[in-house]
C-alpha cells in the first residue's frame, strides 16, 4: 500500500513539473515592453507602456505600499498595444492612510501567468516646501479643459492635458516652456476628439517645473453632453432664421424650433415649426432657416426660438419680437407706346453714332492726302 502511495506522489510530482515546463514555454521572450514613464501622488498616478512587439490581453498589476504595508492594489487591462507604440494608462488610489513619508509603488505587466515586467517607484507625500504655483482650478467639460495657475515666484514649466475614458487616455497634448512670472494665468485646452452623449470622461493635467524637478497633478471627472448656443437671429414677416454654434465635441444632432405667438397677453400660437440642424462639433456654426406658411398680418408678435438637443432637452433658447408691416402694393405704372420718339435711345442710336464719327474721320483723312 504504501509503495503504491509513494508511486502516485512521484507521478504527481512529475506531471506539475511538467505542466510549469509548458507554462514556461509558452510564455513570450523578448517582448520589448517595458514602462518608460511612471508618475503617482497619494491620489492618483499614471504610466506610459512601450512594446516591440504586438500584444494583446495584458494585465498591469499595481500596488501600493507605506512601511511595509500594502494600502492598496489597482488591476489594469490593456486590449491590445500596436508594436513600437506607446499606451498611456491612469489609475486612482483609495486609501485612509495618507501620513507623510515616502511611498512605493509596486508595477508588474503579465500576460496570463507570464510576468512581461517588473518595477517599483517610489515618492514622497507631505513635504513642507513651499510650493512655486499653485493651482487654483480646473474645469473640465465637453469642450475641454481650463486650468488657473498662480506662481508663488517666477517658474518656466510643462503642462500635459489628458482626456481619460476608464483608464485609457484617449487624447493627449503638451504645452512646453510656459514662463510664470507674478501674474495668476489661465490656460485652455481644446479636446480633439469625439466623445459619446451622457459618458463619463475624465480631464486630467499633469504640471511639471525644473531645477529642482516636480510635478503637480490635477484630474475632474464630467459628463459629456451636446451643447450649442445661438449666435445670432433674424426675423420678419416673412420667416426666421438662427446661427447656432457648438461647444462640444459631442456631435449635436438635434432641431431649431420656432413658435410665433400673439402679443396680446394671451399667448395664442399663431405657428410653430421644428427644423432639423447640420451636425455641429465644437467650434462650428450653422444658420438654420424658416419661411411662414402664411405672411403675418400687420402687427406686433412674440418670437420663441428653442434648440433641442440629441435627448430631447432644451439647450437654448432666446425670445424676441416680430414687428410685420402691411406688404406693400406694387402699382405697374408704365405703358407700351409705339412712338418712336418717345423712346429712349438704345443700341440702335448708338450704332448710328459710331457709324456717323467713323464718317467723318475718313474724311478728314482724305482731305489730308
């Protein structure tokens, strides 16, 4: 019995030992990836991922330790990186323990059981320098991102705006060489690329000084939404027209409704008409047009201009008055005559002038010979 025991864990042991040679023969070699840029703070942090070579399905496994105590740990997937390219992933930290001192944090990128990379970096929170800005505020919203800095003395930095769906950075630009002197200075950032209608996104910006090095971060979370604005009206008798133009890069795909009302104190409708508008993106304007089915009579009406946005929500709306004067009669006054002196001299006359000056020219070059 017991030989037949001692048989089964040989065979046991063989077949794991087997089964970690074949992991390890599947695993990738030389892969070529690797973080080349990592950056966190108490609460938040972001990396940079280069490979090589493709690869899909990664995990990158992050932790959080102060004094041989993990706070926290963040799992991040990457789908699929395109070789010799770079993928920007950020990540939040939750924790209650935010006593000053140094922290580290711990990186390793794994394909399935296969460990591509491994790294740790380290910072300090709760340094009592003084610090050579300060950021005020930052909005972030559909349009793109607002950032106010006041230096505490003169400073030249970097600043890199970055558009976060999840984890992924899905839009990124720097500013470089920004000289801060005494004044508070506000900076704008456009985002340059689409977002979807009721997602939540975040904007995160990332400010960088030299001599000595540091860094300073700030990230707000919003909804995108379509929004536009008008611009611009016309009215009379006859129509209305609106310029409509976007603040967003959700495209706006939704209507200009016109409502005519009566402005007796009653209110009544005279006509409402809703037309469709141009897709607008940030930035563009559009003039949308209406013709009354019927001229209005003379007098004095109350013109209601509405834009309707993709779900149905009013985002503009501007009210005004329409004053409609009685059209004018045009009398035809004029009569056919077949007086021909009575006409006005036209190409005929001026044929004959030509012909009578071209005459005596020929004359008076006879006359010279």
């Amino acid at each position: 019995m017991l030989k037949i025991k001692f048989a089964f864990l040989i065979l046991f042991s063989l077949m794991l030992a087997l089964t970690g040679n074949s992991l390890a023969a599947d695993c990738p070699e030389d892969t070529g990836i690797t973080v080349t840029e990592f950056y966190s703070d108490i609460e938040s942090g972001d990396l940079t991922v280069y490979s090589a070579t493709e690869m899909e399905g990664l995990e990158i496994e992050l932790l959080l330790e102060h004094e041989d105590e993990i706070l926290d740990q963040r799992t991040l997937e990457i789908r699929r990186v395109v070789p010799g390219s770079d993928i920007i992933k950020v990540f939040e930290w939750e924790t209650d323990s935010k006593d000053d001192g140094r922290y580290q944090a711990d990186v390793r990128i794994l394909k399935d059981d296969c460990l591509l990379y491994a790294g740790n970096y380290s910072f300090v929170h709760g340094r009592p320098v003084i610090p050579r800005i300060k950021v005020n505020d930052i909005i972030a919203n559909s349009q793109g991102s607002s950032l106010m800095l006041t230096p505490v003395q003169p400073v030249i930095v970097d600043i890199t705006y970055m558009l976060v769906d999840g984890s992924d950075v899905i839009y990124t630009n720097d500013q470089e060489r920004i000289a801060l002197s005494t004044m508070p200075l506000e900076l704008r950032e456009q985002w340059d690329t689409l977002l979807e209608n009721d997602k939540q996104y975040k904007g995160r910006v990332k400010v960088r000084m030299y001599k000595p090095s540091d860094t300073i971060t700030v990230m707000q979370g919003f909804t995108a939404k379509d929004d536009v604005f008008i611009s611009d009206t016309y009215k009379d008798a006859i129509g209305a027209s609106a310029t409509i133009e976007g603040r967003s890069q959700v495209p706006f795909s939704g209507a200009v409704r016109f409502t005519v009302l009566e402005n007796d104190g009653n209110g009544n409708i005279v006509e409402t008409v809703t037309r469709k508008s141009p897709v607008l993106l940030s930035g563009d304007d559009e003039t949308v047009e209406n013709i009354w089915e019927q001229r209005l009579n003379k007098g004095v009406y109350r013109l209601i201009i509405e834009v309707i946005g993709n779900d149905g929500d009013i985002l503009a709306v501007r009210e005004t008055i329409i004053e409609a004067e009685a059209p004018r009669n045009v009398t035809n006054t004029s009569t056919d005559t077949d007086d021909s002196s009575n006409a006005t001299p036209g190409f005929p006359g001026t044929h004959s002038i030509i012909i009578l000056i071209s005459a005596v020219l020929i004359i008076r070059l006879n006359s010279k010979r």
